[in-house]
C-alpha cells in the first residue's frame, strides 16, 4: 500500500476557492488632489507635498515639492501612494453650489474681489507655520480687507518692534503670542507692551495657550485623540513628528510634517476655538474704521 503523504494544497482545489496561500492584491483608494496634501511616487520613492496640477504636452502631470525645495512632476493617476497605501490621484470635484458661498473662515466668499490696498495697520505672528495657517483659513478675508500678516521670528524683541512701528488710530497693531499663559515669558512681554506709549486703544496682544501653533489644530484632523505630551528639552516639533511615527530627522523632515499636517485643515472648524477666536479678534482690532 503506497505511504500516505498530506495534500497541502487540499483535495480538490476548484472547490475551495483560492488557496489559503494566495495573497490578495491592496485595494487602490481614489484620493483627490488637494494642495500641500504629502504623497510618495511610488517607482522613483520620491515623496513631497502637492503644489498644483497643470497640462504639459495634453497630459495632466501633478508637481510634488520634496525635501530642500526640490520639485518634481508625475502623471495624474495611479502609481501614488499615502501613508505606504496605494492610491489614485484624481482632479477635484467641482463643489455644487448651496447658499451663498464660503470662504474657510466661514465668512460670504466675495467672488472675483480684488485684493484691497494694504492698510497701515498690520498683524503679527511669531513665525511662518502660524501665518500660512492664518492665511488658509483666514486669506479670503485678508485680502478683502487689505490686511498684511507679517512674521516675527519670536517675541524676545517684540518691545523693540512695536517701538519702531509706532501705532497710533490709523496705524494699529494686533499681535498673536503663542504660549501666552499666566507668568509665561510671553505674558511678561505683553505687559510691557501695552505699557509702552502709544500702545492703549492702538495695539491688542493676544494669543493661544499652546506652546506651538501645531497643537491649535485639532488632533482628530491627524487621527489623535489628543496631541502627545513633549517632555522639556524636547524640541515641540521634533517630538510631535516621531510620536506620529513620521519624518523628523532635520528641517525638511519638519517642513514636509507640517505640509503634512497644514493639508488636514479644511476651514476654521478644524481650529481650537482658543486660536480662531483670538484671529477673529485681531482682524476685527486692525479693520475698525476710526470716528
């Protein structure tokens, strides 16, 4: 009698289906373009933050900006990937038009209005990745109201500053302080800023409680619950990229991370109400009309 060996493939292998061993292929996901939305090609490994679509030679290409700047363009279409996923790059969807429509700061968006000749009155915000959150959100509505947001780099020297601009009724000044809590360093500066001359009725400091404008975000928009606690001594952003699991090496890591996290935001609804309501404020200080 012929020894008696164990069929791994099974008894009759057009029963059963596919066999146990066969892998099935990952579902490709649709994703529409969005700006500033992080993906990697996923022939050439390069990965980078989307900046625009655009048609050379009849074929519409996507332009991605990786790391030290460096831009690249690829075909619209499969061959992408997002957070190690495969998916399809498609052209936005045209949005039906319900009401009136808005602009991200849930203001009526003014269709075709051009931008209003700069005020002398300005808002300041202590670094870039605060003012490009201010100008996603709330562009619409600076441009309209000709209101300039410039950066400062920090608050060490904000006394100086505002010395320099020297506000007055047609000249305001609103300034947004990050980590402004009680006997903070920023809330010291504050002080002595609105104690300066000139600077009641014609300069507001206010600000969030965060310690980084990242944090004003909603978690949600990242898949938190909450942000991660960064212990001191820790750079904020460095911790909050590695605790995501992501990039955080050097400038370009964090560049590419806050891209990554910038894309997430659709309006203010994805905004602490701590940091939209202080904006909402300082546009409101710096566009009054003086009697």
């Amino acid at each position: 009698m012929p020894a008696s060996f164990p069929d791994r493939y099974g008894h009759d292998v057009l029963s059963s289906g596919p066999p146990a061993h066969h892998r099935q292929r990952p579902v490709t996901r649709e994703v529409p373009v969005q700006r500033d939305l992080v993906v990697e090609e996923a022939s050439t490994g390069f990965t980078g933050a989307i900046q625009r679509l655009e048609k050379i030679a009849g074929e519409i290409v996507v332009e991605l900006e990786g790391r030290g700047g460096v831009r690249r363009t690829f075909p619209l279409g499969p061959g992408f990937m997002i957070d190690g996923k495969p998916v399809v790059l498609t052209r936005p969807a045209p949005r039906a038009a319900r009401g009136p429509k808005r602009s991200a700061s849930g203001s009526v968006y003014v269709e075709g209005a051009k931008a209003r000749t700069a005020r002398a009155s300005r808002i300041w915000v202590e670094g870039t990745h605060d003012a490009e959150l201010i100008q996603k959100v709330w562009g619409h509505d600076l441009r309209i109201e000709g209101i300039v947001v410039e950066q400062l780099e920090g608050a060490d020297n904000l006394v100086e500053r505002v010395q320099h601009f020297s506000p007055s009724p047609g000249r305001r000044l609103g300034i947004l302080v990050d980590h402004l809590v009680r006997g903070s360093k920023e809330s010291r500066i504050a002080a002595e800023v609105m104690a300066l001359p000139g600077a009641s009725g014609n300069v507001a400091v206010l600000g969030h409680p965060y310690v980084d404008v990242w944090q004003a975000i909603k978690p949600a928009r990242v898949g938190l619950r909450e942000w991660p606690h960064i212990p001191r001594g820790t750079d904020i952003k460095v911790g909050t990229l590695a605790a995501l699991g992501w990039p955080h090496e050097d400038a370009a890591d964090i560049g590419l991370g806050w891209k990554r996290i910038l894309a997430t935001v659709r309006s203010y609804a994805d905004v602490e109400p701590t940091l939209s309501g202080r904006i909402e404020e300082l546009i409101d200080f710096v566009t009054v009309e003086q009697s």
